[in-house]
C-alpha cells in the first residue's frame, strides 16, 4: 500500500481529498467519512499501520484500512484483530472496545473466549500487553 497516496484520497471513490476534506474527515465528492486521526497516527507509525492483517473473510489488509473509521485511539501494537491502543483494545473488526479503566477486571479472558469471533490467544496476547501499557500489572 501507497501510504501517501492512501491518505490524500477517499476510499470509497477514490477522489483526490482536499486540505479541507483531510480536516474534517469527510469526502467532498460522495460524502463518505474517514478517520482524519487513524491516518495521521498511520503516518507518524507506519510500521504498525501498514502491516498486514487478515479479515473475517480470510481476505487480508492493512491495519490502516481496517482501523480508517472503526478505531478511536492510537494504535500501538495488533494481535490478530485486536489493537492494544492509547485508550485500552479495540477491535479491528468490529465496533468493540475495552476502556483502559476496565482492564482489570479478571473476567475479561472467560468472557472474550465466549465470542465466536475471537481467537483466546490473540486476545490474551493483547490484554496482557494493554495492561502493561496502561499501568496494571
Ligand atoms: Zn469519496
């Protein structure tokens, strides 16, 4: 992926995106939104943003264009589909979230391996990590 060009255009039709599209987050041709943060934080870390990911269709993308409109916080590490981020986990594929201030609850590992979308270690991997980051040991 072309992280440059990627930023300065919309997804869903593919037009050039104005300085004033790019602030506010919103296509001026089609109307479709964006994530003006996910793609700054993409620039200032593409390592974590370019890599590549797999979907729930066993399709692959990047991290980028599964976080663009889906995450709020700054992405810091991925296991699987989740992101260990600046705000606790968030899911990149699916509008799901664990605030920093409710990682410690014990019962999160029980609960998450319930979901039929989710794989126990990639998650384990990333409460562990979000945990350390966010001060609970
Ligand atoms: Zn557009």
């Amino acid at each position: 992926m072309n992280l440059e060009y990627y930023v300065e255009h919309c997804r869903s039709c593919d037009s050039y995106l104005s300085e004033v599209a790019r602030k506010e987050g919103v296509c001026s041709d089609c109307g479709s939104e964006f994530s003006v943060t996910q793609r700054k934080y993409a620039i200032e870390n593409p390592d974590v943003y370019l890599s590549i990911m797999q979907k729930m269709d066993g399709e692959t993308c990047t991290v980028l264009e599964a976080a663009d409109g889906l995450v709020d916080g700054e992405i810091l590490e991925v296991y699987g589909v989740f992101a260990v981020t600046d705000c606790g986990i968030e899911c990149l594929n699916h509008f799901y979230a664990i605030g920093s201030s409710d990682l410690g609850d014990p019962d999160w590992v029980r609960h998450m391996s319930e979901k039929t979308w989710v794989v126990p270690t990639d998650f384990e991997k990333a409460l562990e990590r979000a945990r350390a980051v966010h001060g609970f040991s």
